[in-house]
C-alpha cells in the first residue's frame, strides 16, 4: 500500500492517464447503461409536476406543482391502497423472516446427511420456478378439484372453502404462504453458510459440558447467525414499500382487488393500461421517496447500532 | 426403515436428532408435493383429478394436455423467443457486468468512489415505472428485443458479486508487475482475468439466464406483438384466458377440467428446462449467495 503511494505520488496524472484510460473503457459501456436506464428516467421524473401529453413531450408539457399528488391524496382508493401495501409486505416480513433462520439451524444440526442434502436442493427449487408458473399453480390448485391442498382446506373449514384466491380476505396470507414456500429455502443458503464457520470446538467443548442438540442451537448457532439476520431484518424492513409486485399484479382479480391492490400495481394500472402518465408518475414519485427514505434511515440505524454499513 | 440407511454408521442418533429428522421429512413432502402434483397432474385423467382421486401417482395416463401445447403454434413460439432473449440477454449482461466488475476491482483510480457511488444510488432511487416506459418508447424500443434484455441488463447485486470475486482472487501485485512488464489492462483481463475467472462467469451467467428466462414483465410492458412473446407471458395468457373460461356457467365439466389438464402440463412444460438444469448448476447458485454474503 505504501509503496503504491509513493509510486502514485511521483507520477504525474500524463503517466496516470496513459496507465489507466482503459479502466474507463471497461466501465464506459456499463455507466452509460446507468446513465440511459437509470439516470434519464429519473429526469423523466418532472412529468409528475407537469400535466403530460404525447403532443407537447416531457419538456413542454405544462406545469401543475404538486396537482398530481393532491389527486392521489384526495382519491378515496389512497387510503385502501397504502394499507394494502401495508399489510402485505408487513405480514412477509413477520411471518416471512423467521422461516429461513428456522430452517438453516434444523440443516445445520441434522444428522441424516443424505436428507440433508435432498431437502437442501428440495426447499431451494421452488426459487426458480417462474412468477407466473406459481400464480399458476395457485389458481389452480386453491380452487375446486385442485388436489389435496384444497381439500385440506376445505375440510379444516368444513366445507365452506369456496375460491380462497378469489376472496379479499385470505389474500395477503397466500401471497406470503407462497413467498414462503418459493424463498425460504434460498434465502437459508446465507444463514446456512455463516452456520457453517462455527469453529468445530464449540460444538466439542459443548458436548463435553454435556450440551444437547437443543442447548447447542441455543448457545451456539442463534448467537453466531443473530449478526446477519439482524442486518437482513434491516435491509428487508427498508424494502417495505416494495413488496412484490410482479407476484400481486399477477394474483390480482376482480373479486380480491379490494385486498390485493398495492401501490405499484396502481401505478402500473394508471400508467401504462390508463395512460394518465403524470398521475402515475407522481404515485410512483410518491413510493420511491417513501423507499429511499427507509433504506437511507434503515442504513443509518445499522451503522450507529451494529457498526454495520449496507452500502 | 428407510430412515436406517441415512444416518452415519458408528453414531447412534438421539432422540432429539431422530426428532429433526421427522421435522425435516414433513418439511420435504411440503415442499416437494406441490410439484409433483402438477407433475402427476399433468399426465393424468383430468376428470378423476377433478374428483380428488389423484394424491399420489397418476391415474389413467394421457398425454393429452402436452399434445394440446405442443400442437399450439404459441407454444414454439414462446420457446423460440425465450431461447433467444435468455441467449442474448446473458451475453449482454455477462460482458458488461465482467468488463465493470473488473475495472471496479482495481484497488485505486481516479473518481472511484464516485462511479461506486453512481452505481449504488441506482439500487436506492429509480426513475419509477412510466418515466423509464417514456424514455423506452423515445427510443423506439417497444417490439422490439431491447425492451426485453436492456431493462436490468446490468444487476447492481451480480455487480457487487463479481467485483468482491475478483478483489478476492485477482493478485493486485500480480496487475502491478505485469504493468511494470508493459502490460495493459486489456492484456490483463483477457490472459490472466478471464481464464481464472471460470466460476464467477459461470455464476453470473446462471442468474442472468434463470432471470431472463423466468422473466415475464419487460415483455409485458414493453411487447404488444404476439410474435415476439416468451414463453412466460402465453403460460400468463393461458392461464388467465382459461380461468375465464371457467367462471362460464353453461360450459361442460369435462371441458372445463380439460383446461386444467392444459395448465398443469403449460407449467411444466414452462419450468422444466430450469428445473431440471437446476441440480446441475446449483454449486454455482450457492457460490453466488456466499460470495454476495461477504459484502451483507
């Protein structure tokens, strides 16, 4: 390090630049993608304080201030639509979080190892199914002739099932039921792997002292995953505002949309099916300051509490 | 008694371990039973699934709901246009993400903290929906194969990984030497980066594509010709037209089970390919996880 810095030092920035012009030719091609799909989108942004039309462009079409948010925080569907957001993405969270943490302390501790390793592939598969193949199997599945799955609940609820993914209530709970079923077993992979750099002589010293399976999870491996789960509670709680999408767009129907309507699926309605771009735009404007808020507070709490930074 | 043959001779398992192990096959049939009854489902009599008579193996074979997709010209389609934008799409997302992987791995140039940070906020602030559609359609890229592979062609998160593979594996002293040898950095990345870099490209490749080809949302925003579709959206589409058809009261039974038979056999004919591929690559998969874990 030192040595570099004396080398740096005693060259001139020529030198530097005749070195180093390539770096920035490997990263042109790649800052340009930013610039073309990230950063001029952003400019785009202005049209949710502007009332846009095709004719007049992005430029000239004239400004209303903030009209646009007016609307949406006037229209009767904001309140429905931010506790919808709400309850999903916080009932995801809550019942959603503890599920991989549960599953890697049990991988970690068991004995059996071909098991292991079959339901390791098992609970990781689901991940790579694609979004409409489970809505798919959601809607089939989860109504009349849909296989055990549906006759067990119709059972439990003695007969009165109905069509549960055409009903507002049980909404949220597939949605995160499935999510649970898709990621558990991949989002384990990481606890499963700081699981895995216990040092041996823990486990060794434990048994000595006459530890069980249950006092080793409890002493050992909740105390040596609890660093990264709490940074993934954190990094998960800042991502609140932008629960899956693609998932609730597609479960959506005309019977669950009271339940099922959530701010991004609004702006993706408004926009592109009823072309009202800046309305749109400023609900989308809306959601991504409420989200860059939370991860930049999210990030601050992790640095102050954990000394820990995200990014 | 199959339970026997599982566990490591020598130990015999305690109570608590014979407990996880119970815990761990229910676990399993949850997991597993979902798909292999879309499996079963899919070969078998559609009126006795119907009925509930189909839990564990199929009854009364037939092929009839793959002969249903395979005979619909949609369905060549949809595979012929997810072939493509998963083979381009990958290969455009690999080149730039390892030729900006590299260039940020380098210890120190000038304005590296912020390219890093240019690149970070894009994680944290987006232009939102209806201003990237805009800018899609100034540049006349709706129809066409730019709408599907150039939205998220580059991922922050493999970025990251990549970099943090090659800060680990890439000898910063070996770069200097080679430069003091005369070596440009062009020279570098393609002998010595680029043939010790098997796993990251393998790993960065296998995420691209499973998302490229599992990917349903650019093409539906950005795709209104039927035959520029992926695979994805006519699964979307069959299952959506279908459920319709199934809310009709007059229609007969039998038809509407059919179209069931169609849906099951739809998603596994949909999902096969990266299923059964899976297994294979799932080292790589892994790999990933824990190399992205290092940065949390």
């Amino acid at each position: 390090m030192e040595k570099g810095e004396t080398i740096k030092r005693r060259r001139g920035w020529k030198t530097r630049w005749k070195r180093d012009y390539q770096i920035y030719l490997f990263l042109a091609p790649t800052l340009l993608y930013f610039l073309i799909y990230c950063y001029i989108p952003m400019g785009g942004i202005q049209i949710a304080f502007r009332e846009f039309t095709p004719k007049l462009g992005i430029w000239k079409s004239p400004w209303v201030g903030l009209g646009q948010f007016a609307r949406f925080f006037q229209s009767y569907q904001f309140k429905i639509i931010i506790s919808n957001t709400l309850k999903i993405s916080l009932m995801n969270l809550l019942l959603g979080f503890p599920m991989p943490v549960f599953l890697a302390l049990l991988l970690n501790q068991l004995k059996y190892t071909k098991l292991k390793k079959v339901l390791q592939t098992a609970t990781y598969a689901p991940h790579f199914i694609s979004i409409p193949a489970v809505v798919g199997m959601l809607v089939i599945m989860l109504s009349p002739g849909g296989g055990m799955l549906y006759n067990l609940i119709d059972w439990f609820s003695g007969g009165k099932a109905g069509i549960p993914m055409g009903s507002a209530p049980g909404f949220s709970l597939i949605f995160v039921i499935s999510e649970i079923w898709q990621h558990a077993g991949w989002d384990a992979i990481i606890y499963i792997a700081t699981l895995t750099s216990v040092s041996p002589d823990l486990y060794e010293a434990a048994e000595i002292d006459g530890a069980g399976k249950i006092q080793k999870i409890l002493y050992i491996d909740i105390p040596a995953i609890l660093p990264t789960a709490v940074i993934l509670l954190i990094m998960n709680s800042g991502r609140i505002m932008s629960v899956g999408f693609e998932k609730v767009l597609l479960m959506q129907n005309a019977m669950n949309i009271e339940a099922s309507e959530i701010i991004s699926t609004y702006v993706y309605k408004i926009g592109l099916i009823g072309m009202e771009f800046s309305y749109s735009a400023a609900i989308g404007l809306f959601n991504s300051l409420i989200n860059f808020f939370l991860i930049v507070v999210v990030n601050q709490i992790a640095k102050k509490g954990a000394n820990i930074k995200l990014f | 008694m199959k339970v026997k043959t599982l566990w490591i001779k020598g130990k015999r398992p305690s109570g608590t371990d014979l407990l996880f192990g119970i815990i761990s096959v229910l676990l399993l049939l949850i997991v597993a039973y979902p798909l292999y009854f879309v499996l079963i489902a899919s070969v078998s009599d559609p009126d006795l699934t119907y009925a509930g008579k189909v839990y564990f193996l199929p009854k009364k074979i037939t092929f009839e709901g793959y002969r249903t997709i395979l005979a619909d010209p949609r369905t060549l389609v949809g595979y012929y246009n997810t072939v493509l934008y998963t083979a381009a799409g990958t290969a455009l997302s690999v080149v730039l993400t390892l030729t900006s992987g590299f260039a940020l791995s380098i210890r120190e140039f000038f304005g590296k903290k912020w390219i890093n940070i240019y690149v970070i906020f894009t994680m944290i602030f987006s232009g939102g929906l209806v201003p990237t559609y805009l800018l899609m359609k100034n540049l006349h890229a709706i129809n066409t194969i730019w709408g599907v592979i150039l939205p998220g062609a580059v991922g922050v998160w493999n970025l990251i990984v990549t970099r943090t593979f090659f800060e680990e594996n890439i000898s910063m002293e070996l770069l200097e030497s080679a430069q003091l040898d005369g070596c440009s950095y062009f020279k570098f990345f393609v002998h010595i980066v680029l043939p010790t870099s098997g796993v990251i490209v393998a790993v960065i490749s296998l995420f691209y594509a499973v998302n490229q080809w599992n990917g349903f949302f650019n093409a539906l925003i950005y795709l209104n010709d039927k035959n520029k579709f992926p695979l994805q959206l006519f699964l979307r589409e069959i299952l959506l037209q279908q459920e319709m058809m199934s809310m009709d009261p007059d229609l007969v039974n039998s038809v509407r089970h059919r179209a069931n038979l169609v849906k099951y056999a739809m998603i596994v004919v949909a999902s096969a390919p990266v299923l059964a591929a899976y297994p294979f690559a799932q080292r790589f998969f892994i790999k990933g996880v824990m190399i992205g874990a290092v940065k949390g």
